[in-house]
C-alpha cells in the first residue's frame, strides 16, 4: 500500500517546516509480544504553527510524540526519519539528542507535580536548565527565571520563584513546566495533554499561555489531547490518529466543519458539547475498542467499528489522500484515509456559491 | 394528600475533616426519579457530598435523609436497611472493583449484604438480568475485573449499584475516566436506565457539558458551598453567579468558528485553601466582579429565575451580573 504525502503539509506560507516527520513507524516488544504503535506517520510542522493531534487512548498520540526527540525506552523500535530543520534525529547518538532537547525541542506533560523536583525550589529547576544549555551564571539565571514566571502569567513572580513545587497550585505548577520548557527558546514544544489534570477554568489560562508564547516568539506548538474543545480552541491544523495511523488531516475549521473519517465523525458526534444537542438527543456513541495490534494489517485498522465499512475497507489500507465526497472535493490540505469517507453536509454556506 | 418525600434531602450538610472544611452548609433536595447534577472543580467538596450521603464519612453536622427517613443518626446495624435504599458509582472502575473476586459475585454482593435468603439460582439469575440489563453478556459474571475494558468495568460498577433496587444512585465522575466514545456509552446507558427504572440519582462532575444529556437540576458548588442552583435550562441558559457563568465559558465547545468568537473569562489559577476560606463570598478571590460587600458580607441564596444564587450581584427582580463584562487584563498580567 502507498502513503500519499501532498507537499505543502505544512502551509506553505508560513515557510519551510521546522520539524518533517516521515513514515515514522514504533513498535515495542512486550511480554506478550510485539505491539505495533505508531506507523508510517508523516507530518510537518511550520515555523509559529499548532497542531492539535488527537485520538483515543492506545491512538499512539503520546508514542510519536515521545519518539520526536528520542524520548521513548531502549524496548522502542523506530524507524522513519524526524528531522528537525533538516538534521536527522532518528538513531542519532544521545548526546546530539540531549542538545537538542530542552534547547530545540521542549516537552510538557499531563501531570506537573510528577515531572517537578519536590525538594528544589522553581527558581532553581528553571535556572538549572539555563546553566546548563546557556551556561548563565546563577544570578542570571535566577533573573532571567523571574522574568519566564512573569510570561508564563504568574502573578508576583519574583516572590513564587522562591516557592517549592507543593506550594503551588495545579495550574501553576503546570504554568512553572512551560516556563522550564521554553526557557531556552526551543524552536518546538510538545505539550503532551497539558490540561487534562486541570480543572476548566485553570485550563483555559494554560492554553492561553500557549497562544502567547507562539504569538510572541514564534514557537512550534504540537498539542496532544483527546479533548476536542482543546483542539477546536488553539490548534490551527489537527491530525486524528486512529490505532497507530493518521487517518484524518487538515485545517481546524475543515476538520469540524467536514469531517471526512468515519472515526473524526464518531468521535465529534461522541463529545458532549453544550447547546449542540440540549436534553433530549443521546450522544452517539462509537461501538467497540481501539485494536491493539501486534502488526499493521493491509486493511482498515477502523473497518470493524465503523458502519460504513465494506470488503475493500478489509482487504486494503486506504491511503492518506485528498479524497472526493461526492461531487464536492475536500480542501487541497484535507486528507483522510478513507475508502467511503463522510459526505458533506448539506448546509454549507460557503460551498453553496457556485 | 400529603407530598412524596424526596429522594434525597440535605439539610446544612457540613464535614470537616480536622481543620480542613470540605463542605460547609449544603442544603440540596432531589425529588424521586430525578436526576440532580453536582457540578464544582477538583477540591470544591462535591465528592464529599457523595460520600456523607452513603455514609462512607460520617458529616460533622447536618442532616441527610432518604426517602423522608433522617439517616444521619442511624446505628450501623439500622443503617444496614437502609443501604438497600441508596447505591453509588465511583470514578475509577479499575480500583472499585475487587480484582480477586468474580463478576458475578462482585454484582451480587449487595444482595448478600443485605442479609436478604435468596437461593443461588435465583442469585445467579437477578445477576443475569441486572448484566444485561447493562449490555453485558451473562457468561460476563465468570469473568474477572481486570479481563474487561474500562466501559465494561463501568457497567459492572453500575450493575453492583442497581442490583438492590435502590430509590437513589449517586453516581460520582461515573465517566471521567473513560475515553470520548466509551463515556457517551456509558451516560447514554446511565440516561436509560434511570428514565426506565425511574431512580433519583445525584450526578457528581466537574464536567458541565457531560450532564446536559442527563441533569433535571443543576448544583453548582464551590469550595464547600452551593453557589447556585437551577434548572438545566435555566443554568445553561440564564447562569446567575459568576462562577457558573465562567465554569461555562470556560468550557471549550468542540466548534473552533463558535470557539474563537466565544469571549474568554479568565479566573486566577489558585482556587484558595479550605482551611481558611476567604471571609465574605468564598468566590471572591478569583471573581472579577468582586467588591467591597463580597468581602465584609457572606451573600445569602437569593431566588432568581425559578433557581438560587449567592451572589450580592443577584436580584430577586432578575438582576444579575455579567461576568464577560469584566476587565481581565489584569489576570493575565
């Protein structure tokens, strides 16, 4: 089966891309055998963009994040290229890799209270990083720590920078990871579910601060999250991951305007979003399990929950290609790898115009 | 004629646990075969609430009755009655289950508490029929926990609460632990269930667009208190306090063209210690509408629109404020 990447992943006007991820595929060997993760992912990520990568858990969202910057245990096998402005970074030596993380490539993650020191106060994690990428000095460091709580919106931020972890509150703590993350200015950051444990209300400061940080300096944000709110609330492009596979990839807008997967649809019409069905409708719901594979087969990975699937969707993999629904063609940047994708629906005003 | 009972009442509901003061004066009626939606942020009491009702903590002070019956003061031994009445469903399915035991006897362990004779044919058959009931196939009962996924744990946790017949269901972050199109199945089933068996249930979130599909009422709590309820209708439509309006703005919709025209309510991150909650309104830390008054003077549960608010932004008249309306830009420093 065929892969079909169109140029201009990325869009073309924000530039060459930052990071290109081609056919990145990871599978692990487990007690109970081989577990195929992620396979053949290609994707690109422009200079100032975010892109939302969503799915289910087992999707393989979080693997490929992890395997961007060489994070994922020696069990790991990976191959495929990412390269980071056109250094490779797939089996290159850890001590390229340790460069470049931290200093190009920045991570947050769910739970910030695990990835903080207890025991060393925020100022000093912040500054630790800047000693050793940076080779500050401590002093500078600690100013230049005050001056990342400060952007990262923590109110009186020369006083926090003396707190310890456990002094501050969920949203803070996780406010103290991005900070840590962008101290060095990398060009990316990865934030793997950076709200989940947070409340809503703390959420919508978090993703905020995101905003901020590509508004002011330009940094690559690849957001990973299940949430479809989160999504539809920072991401510019999304791409929907079903079992190891991108299944769907395109402009936020055309993504939930139209989505073209039957597993994008399923799971849009799955999340309870308020005033969309007021009392009375049932949510819909999405029969079944994600698979967990122990290799890729030459079919739809989706064919046994999906009520659209047919013989064909069984026997071969559909490739991730601009597809036709019907008369209408998607956007030249929406691809979904679907053999019957979902037709449009019929009220789109701006199609209409003929 | 003299009015049904409630399901459940809380009267002042207050459990503190040494200095910490979890829930402090939570008044709340659930008529019978209504579902009730107690919405509030990690640390705001609500699963405590939960817990005074069936007793897993005993409340400092207050009364809960079930059914018009006064539990509070009930022995062990009278409570035991009781239990048959009130059942409830926990978070995580993974760590309510008892992985050593079977299905089938985790289901029926209600029935054995309740100290009911029932043969173990007629055992095996109401364990039967309550599985299916929840979508699960019967040979599910020779199964353990830990050989289902998390949905159909879910539904194992709920078959366990049903099996009694119980008049009230607390059902306490029943999906928060389940992925998208596992949780629709679960509060689809959930929303069947009770309109088929008619039980009053308390639906404990901090998820507001979860309960839509399922709340009557809408409570919304906040560091130990009830800052406002209402009607589903009435909380999703016309939100008096504050804090309701920014839980809701706050909430991303799945929809980036409404999204980003949405206009965003920013609140401080630090929701503020229950050990020494603000003086005045407990909100006004993090409200932007906060003035003098909110800090000198507690705001008592005024009427609005057929629900409550505490609020001193809150007229009887209808008056009430508007948290959008607010300067933010300070928050975000």
């Amino acid at each position: 089966m065929t892969t079909v990447e169109s140029p201009g992943a990325a869009s073309s006007v924000l530039g060459a891309p930052v990071l290109e991820i081609r056919d990145l595929s990871v599978s692990f060997t487990t007690e109970g055998g081989t577990v195929s993760a992620v396979d053949r992912v290609s994707l690109d990520l422009a200079p100032g963009e975010i892109v939302g990568m969503v799915g289910e858990s087992g999707c393989g969202k979080s693997v490929t994040a992890m395997s961007i910057a060489g994070l994922l245990p020696s069990s790991a096998r990976i191959s495929g290229s990412v390269r980071l402005r056109g250094t490779e970074l797939v089996g290159t030596r850890e001590s390229v890799l340790r460069r470049v993380r931290g200093k190009e490539i920045a991570y947050i993650f769910q739970e910030p209270m695990t990835s903080l020191n207890p025991v060393l106060t925020v100022g000093r994690q912040i500054g630790e990083v800047l000693q050793v990428h940076e080779r500050m000095s401590r002093p500078a460091a600690r100013a230049r720590a005050v001056e990342l709580l400060s952007l990262v919106g923590i109110p009186s931020a020369s006083k926090r920078v003396d707190n310890y972890p456990h002094q501050l509150s969920g949203g803070m703590r996780q406010r103290v990871m991005i900070a840590m993350a962008v101290a060095c200015g990398p060009k990316v950051l990865v934030a793997d579910e950076p709200t989940t444990a947070l409340d809503v209300t703390v959420q919508a400061g978090i993703l905020q601060v995101l905003r901020d940080l590509r508004d002011r300096l330009g940094t690559t944000i690849l957001i990973i999250t299940h949430d479809l709110g989160v999504i539809a609330d920072v991401a510019d492009r999304v791409v929907v991951m079903y079992a190891g596979r991108v299944v769907e990839r395109a402009q936020v807008t055309d993504l939930f305007a139209h989505p073209l997967h039957r597993y994008t649809a399923g799971l849009l019409s799955a999340s309870p979003t308020p005033g969309k069905h007021a009392g009375t409708a049932r949510l819909q719901e999405i029969p079944g399990l994600v698979p967990v594979l122990s290799s890729q087969p030459d079919a739809c990975t989706f064919a046994d929950r999906c009520p659209a699937a047919d013989s064909q969707c069984r026997e071969s993999a559909p490739p991730l290609e601009v597809v036709g629904t019907g008369g209408a063609l998607a956007a030249k940047d929406h691809l979904a790898a679907c053999w019957h994708p979902c037709p449009a629906p019929r009220t789109q005003p701006q199609e209409t115009d003929l | 004629m003299t009015p049904q009972p409630n399901a459940l009442e809380l009267e002042d509901l207050v459990m503190h646990f040494g200095p910490v003061r979890a829930v402090d004066g939570v008044s709340l009626a659930i008529p019978k075969g209504r579902v009730t939606a107690l919405v509030g942020e990690s640390g705001s009491g609500k699963s405590t609430v939960g817990r005074c009702v069936v007793r897993l903590v005993e409340p400092t002070a207050g009364v809960v009755r079930i059914g018009g019956t006064d539990v509070t003061h009930l022995s062990r031994r009278q409570l035991r009655r009781h239990r048959s009445e009130v059942s409830i469903v926990f978070q995580d399915p993974a760590g309510s289950l008892d992985p050593r035991m079977l299905v089938g006897d985790v289901v029926a362990e209600p029935l054995r508490l309740s100290g009911e004779r029932i043969s173990r044919r007629d055992r095996e058959a109401r364990v039967a029929t309550e599985l299916g009931r929840v979508g699960l196939r019967a040979e599910v009962a020779r199964r353990y926990p830990h050989e289902l996924s998390g949905g159909q744990r879910q539904r194992v946790s709920i078959a366990r609460a049903l099996i009694s017949e119980p008049t009230l269901l607390i059902a306490d972050e029943p999906t928060s632990a389940l992925d998208v199109s596992v949780q629709a199945s679960v509060l689809n089933l959930l929303a069947d269930l009770q309109r088929d068996i008619g039980f009053a249930c308390l639906f404990i979130t901090h998820d507001l667009s979860a309960v839509e599909y399922l709340a009557d009422e809408i409570a919304v709590m906040y560091l130990g208190q009830l800052v406002e309820t209402g009607s589903r209708e009435q909380i999703f439509t016309r939100p008096a306090h504050p804090y309701t309006q920014a839980l809701l703005a706050a909430a991303p919709v799945a929809d980036p063209v409404r999204q980003r025209q949405r206009q965003p309510v920013l609140l401080g991150d630090d929701l503020p210690s229950a050990l020494d909650p603000p003086s005045g309104c407990r909100f006004r830390t993090r409200c932007p509408l906060a003035f003098d008054r909110c800090a000198t003077e507690v705001p008592a549960q005024v009427e609005v629109g057929g629900g409550k608010a505490a609020c001193h932004l809150v007229q009887p008249d209808g008056t009430r404020p508007d948290v959008r309306t607010a300067d933010n830009s300070e928050v975000l420093s």
